[in-house]
C-alpha cells in the first residue's frame, strides 16, 4: 500500500502481502500515529500481531455490541450465562494492551522510550559555537 510504510532505512516497510485492504489501512493509521523513529524494520513482525488482534478485536466487540454480553446456555435448561464472545474479546483486549506497550503505543511505555531526534542542519548560531 503506498504511503502506508517511512521512508528511508528506518520504518516497518509495507505491510504484509496476505493483508486483506481493512488490515492495510490498520496498518497504515498505526505506523502513522507512531511517533517519528520509532518503529524499525525488526517491529514489522510485531506489528503484524498488533493488526490481526486488532481486527479480531473489533469483530468481536461488535459482535458484543449485536449479540449481547450474555447467551441461553443450551446444555442448562436455557439459563443466561457470559457469551463466549465477550470472553474473546476481554482476551483480545488484554493481549492488544500487551503487544502496545511492546510497541510503545501506550503513554507509560512511550514516556520511557528514548528515540533519538531526527538528523537535522545546524543554526547559523550553533556553527558559530563550533
């Protein structure tokens, strides 16, 4: 996808080839949101994991939002118990908080990263001081 991926040495590249246009643009929004150095070539795989839960995650939260939190357990005499989705979904989220901390997506991780400032030309004045 063009424009999906930095420039240069650094960033992740493009996204995978099997990717299908929704998890592109997933991947496009959160290399995007990333602040400026800090995804690598080695984050690709990682946030490769971030899209695909993602996206399960937000299929199963409208699945939440369609089907209820609860379902009639068939085995029980029909009674109300948890939906096996809403199950995944609180799974899905814990692992996506997991795999954004391990990105630096998240304010506490981010406030520990050091990402170095992008090279850039002196001022007049700062060549003066040598």
């Amino acid at each position: 996808m063009p424009g999906a991926s930095l420039e240069g040495e650094d960033g992740v590249g493009d996204p995978p080839p099997w990717f299908t246009d929704a998890q592109e643009l997933v991947w496009s929004e959160l290399v995007a949101a990333a602040p400026p150095g800090l995804l690598q070539k080695w984050h690709a795989h990682l946030l490769e994991r971030v899209v695909v839960h993602l996206m399960l995650a937000r299929e199963l939260a409208q699945l939440v939002a369609k089907q209820g939190i609860t379902q009639r357990d068939r085995v029980h005499g029909g009674q109300q118990k948890q939906a096996v989705w809403r199950k995944g979904l609180r799974s899905e989220t814990a692992l996506l908080l997991k795999l954004y901390t391990s990105l630096g997506f998240t304010p506490s991780s981010s406030a520990i990263l050091h990402i170095p400032p992008p090279p850039r030309e002196l001022t007049e004045f700062e060549k003066l001081l040598g």
